[in-house]
C-alpha cells in the first residue's frame, strides 16, 4: 500500500473524531516513511545510516507545527554541513515523496544560508519558527531552531511591521471568515492563518493577553476539524468551504449545516477579537513617534478619552446612570477610528442598565447616529457584540447572529448582512426626508430570518415593538413595518411583472401607502441589494426599480402612471 492510500484510509477513519486525531495519526506515519527513506537515501550516498552525518531532515512550517491535513504539502529541510555534499541525499529523498502522489516544498541549505535567506523573506522565517527534527544530526535542528527563533526576537521590529502587511493584504483579498457564507477556513480573517500568525508575532515580542492563548487554541481546533473533514469529502487540496461540500462536511463532524456554519462563524470572531486587539498593542510599538503620541491622553469628548489607539471611559462617568455612554464611547471609536479598549467594554456591559422603555430621546437619536457613521460603525458595533452589550439594546440580535443564508445569491450571514444594508443605507441616507427611519429600516428587515413563517411579515411586527420601544411615535413604526414588510416588493415587482400595468401599480401604492415609504424602500431596496451579493444589483435592475417608483409616485399623486 502507497503512503497516497494510507493518507485516505486515516482520513476516512479518523476526520470524524477530529483533525488533531487525523493529524496525529498522519504525521506519525509521514514520520517514520521519512526516517526510512532518509537511511536508505544516506546509505546509498555511501553516508552510513545518516547519523553524524552532517546531515539533518528538517519539518518546517505547517509539516513542523504538525498540524497536517490530508491535503497539505509537505515542508522539508534537507539541513548539511559544509563538509557534507547534500546533492544525493536530497535527490533520493524528494523523488519518492513525488511518486506517492504527495506535494513537497523543498530546500537543501547550511544553517548560514537558511538563516540569511530568513532574514529577507518573511514566510522562510516563519517556517522556521516551527523546526521540528525527523532524522539525522539531531544537533543540527536544535542549532538552527534557537538560531531562528533569536534572529526573529532581534529582527522583531521588522517582523511585526512585515506580518502586519501581509495579514492585511490576506484580510483584503479573502474577506472575513465569521461572515461569509462560502469561506476559506485557512485565509480568511479570523481563520487559522491568523492563529499561526498572533504566535508568531507572540515569538517575535510578547504580545498576547494569556487568557488569549487558550481561546486561540479551542478556535484553531473548530476550524482545524473542518479543514481535515473538508479536505476529506472533497478528496482535493481546497481551504473554500462551499456550498457543495457544506452537507458533508458537516455530517462527517456530527452536525447539520446551519450549525457547522455557526460554529465556524463563532471561533472567527473570536479569532478576529483576539487579532484585532493583539494588533493594536502591536501598532503602538511599531513607530516611536506613534507610541509617544498613543500615550497622551486626548479627550474626544466629556469623560471619553483615546489613549495609545483606544478608546477608554473615564471613571467620573457612570454607565449605570448615563446609558448613552455607550453611543458616546462608539461615537469617538468611529470619528477617530480607534477601538473601545476591553476594559472600557468590560466596564459598559457590567455598568449600562437596559434602557428604559420608551428611551430617552437622547439615546435614540446616538443609537441613530452610531448606524449612520456607514461603514465605519461596522466594528464597533461588532466589539459590542462580542461581548454582549449589542443585545443589551437589541435582544433580537441574538436570533441573527452567525445565522447563514446558504445560498449562491448571499454572500453574508444575516447578521452581517443587516450591518452591511444598514452601511449602504448611510451612504444613501441623503435622498430621503427620514433617515432615521431609513437606517432603522435597514438594520431589521431580515430580522426574522430563520423564524417559523414568512420573516418578512414576522419581522414586521418585530420592526414595531423595536421601534416602539425605542421612543418613535406610532406613525413611524408602522413606517417601519411597511419598509420591513414589502423590503423586496420593489424588486421582485419591477422585475417581474409588466410595470404598464396599471393594476401592478395600484397594488404597489396600495402596499406602500405613501410617498415616504416609497421613497424610504426605493432607497431600502438598493442597500439591500448591494449588500446581498454581486448579481442582486444592477443597472438594469436599478433602471427597472426606477421606472416602477415613478409610476407608483404619479399614482399616489393622482395622477396618471402610464
């Protein structure tokens, strides 16, 4: 049996319990197939059994770290000495690693060169960082291994600076794992790259908070399980977690679909939490003059100060007496694009009461104006709910929170995908006369999704009790309804149906009562659109959707649509 046979049969038998037993069980196979390989390569080589040989057979990278997937490369070092020609030797190892069928990232140097290319290339010097010996001059590994890890903790202005880039151009290019509904479990934010990366930047220079670590941990093991189960099902080398496999990838971990996603949703999030709040300790050592700066205090606004990049509550304001605080603290996180610090949040979720009902005037219009910061309010509002404080205005949250829509039309969870609508709508907010209403609008209308019955008229009635709690007048909650209610009227009638009708556009006036709600789920309707997916909007839509809102505005004006 080929070692390409072996990897399949502990796949099938082993991914179900987890990828740490698949992983296990693998690498001790690769192992000891290596260790042979590599007496048999040294004693054809006329090197005897490979011992004090000058010869050393490195795991790197993931191979060194041990965490194998069936569809993983092998990463080896061939390690020599300068007395010891390493040509041989290398060509008898690798070859048979490419009859098995298996993928092999290679080098043959001395410690010298190994360190001196590590110094200019940052995956080499991260690969590094997880040296693990398989056979020959044991010695040889060690030396290099602490020689390593030194030149990163000297080099470790650089190599923060160099991680902080690249995991930014990867965050741009794969999106963020927690919300997206097809997902690359390895490189996407908050996946098991940036696991890798926060220990290596923790090598560097110590930068994670030790209750960190072990959270970091049970999250790389969530996301490891279904790296192994998915490079099973699929029998392909793949990191995307598509639709086509999502069924069995699942069923392979003991689950259905919808909880696979939300729990590869939940360890992303806390995987970008961690991130994200590593990276900003890391940001204010990187530049001296940055540093200094963070370390004044800076007052953004009464008792809300920024200190080095974080917003932070001064102790004279209380939450428990002031619940407007919170939208005040948020308020200075978006204009200065800084984040609430941890014990800032810590000290709002244990201070901040519910609001009373209905809420003050003052706390409606800051809760307002959070949503209408756009795009910007997207991480706030993501650090609140994270621990808890979001819901403490919006118990409806939790019903959507890493809730997937497991189609080709979404791209996001619910719960992102009302953030991203709610962004669009800011940007749109301009051309309406109610905003507020619009804003609001945005951030419920699929509020019900995943509820017994159509979520539309389910979510209609939860847009009034919403609303009504928060202080608007009856007149805009029932609004607020009829934007939740008919959110995708607009475009399903305008694409659907002969808008020269004129029983099309009576029953549309019908539903939507007036000129403000129309003009309010026209707006709606493209911000919903833009943040469901790449084909929900178009010119030709956006044309279609125009015409019908004319039309249904000449007929509520009593005048003649055709």
């Amino acid at each position: 049996m080929t070692l390409s046979n072996d990897r399949a049969r502990l796949a099938i038998e082993l991914a179900p319990k987890g990828g740490e037993a698949f992983s296990a069980a693998w690498r001790a196979l690769v192992d000891d197939w290596l260790r042979e390989r590599f007496a048999v390569a040294c004693s054809e080589a006329g090197l005897g059994d490979g011992e004090g040989s000058g010869l050393a057979l490195v795991a790197t990278g993931g191979t060194g770290r041990g965490d194998l997937a069936p569809g993983s490369d092998l990463d080896l070092l061939l390690l020599h000495s300068k007395r010891t020609d390493p040509s041989r030797v290398a060509e008898l190892l690798w070859y048979p690693i490419w009859d098995e069928g298996l993928k092999l990232g290679h080098a043959v140097r001395t410690e010298r060169d190994a360190l001196s290319f590590a110094s200019e290339d940052l995956e080499t010097a991260t690969a590094f960082l997880s040296c693990r010996h398989v056979a020959g001059d044991e010695a040889m590994t060690v030396s290099l291994a602490e020689a390593a890890a030194a030149q990163w903790r000297k080099r470790s202005k650089w190599a923060l600076a160099r991680l902080r880039e690249v995991t930014e151009a990867r965050w741009a290019a794969h999106g963020e794992l927690a919300f997206l509904l097809e997902p690359d479990l390895k490189e996407a934010r908050g996946g098991l790259r940036d696991v890798h990366v926060l220990r290596w930047a923790e090598a560097a220079s110590p930068v994670l908070d030790p209750n960190d670590v072990s959270e970091l941990a049970e999250c790389e093991a969530t996301l490891f399980d279904a790296r192994v189960a998915l490079h099973t099902v699929a029998a392909r080398s793949t990191e995307r977690l598509g639709l086509e496999d999502q069924d069995a990838v699942a069923e392979s971990l003991g689950m259905d679909a919808d909880e696979l996603a939300a729990s590869l949703s939940a360890a992303a999030r806390r995987v970008t939490w961690v991130a994200d709040e590593t990276w900003d300790r890391i940001s204010s050592r990187l530049t001296t003059d940055r540093s200094l700066l963070g370390w004044r205090s800076r007052s953004r606004a009464p008792g809300v100060v920024v200190k080095a990049g974080q917003v932070l509550l001064e102790a004279n304001r209380d939450p428990a007496t002031h619940p407007e605080l919170v939208f005040e603290v948020a308020e200075v996180a978006v204009r200065t694009g800084s984040r609430p610090a941890r014990a800032t949040l810590d000290r709002l979720l244990d201070r901040t009461p519910e609001p009373s009902v209905p809420w003050p005037t003052e706390l409606r219009e800051r809760f307002v104006a959070l949503l209408a910061a756009g795009h910007a309010a997207v991480p706030v509002i993501e650090s609140f709910d994270h621990v808890g404080l979001w819901t403490r205005f919006l118990p409806e949250w939790d019903h959507v929170r890493s809730r997937p829509q497991r189609n080709a039309y979404h791209r996001f969870t619910v719960d992102r995908h009302l953030l991203e609508a709610t962004a669009n709508a800011a940007a749109l907010a301009a051309a309406v006369e109610r905003p507020d209403l619009l804003l609001l609008g945005a951030l419920l209308h699929d509020i019900a999704k995943g509820k017994p019955g159509d979520h539309a008229l389910v979510g209609a009635d939860q847009a009034v009790e919403v609303s009504s709690r928060m202080g608007f007048d009856e007149a805009d909650c029932q609004v607020l309804a009829r934007l939740v209610r008919h959110h995708l009227l607009l475009a399903d009638v305008a694409t659907r149906r002969d808008l020269t009708d004129p029983v099309t556009i009576s029953t549309v006036a019908d539903a939507v009562e007036d000129r403000l709600t129309l003009k309010l789920l026209a707006t709606l309707t493209e911000a919903d659109s833009g943040a469901t997916g790449p084909s929900a909007w178009s010119p030709w839509k956006a044309d279609l959707v125009s015409e019908l809102v004319r039309r249904v505005e000449v007929h509520l004006a009593g005048g003649d649509p055709s």
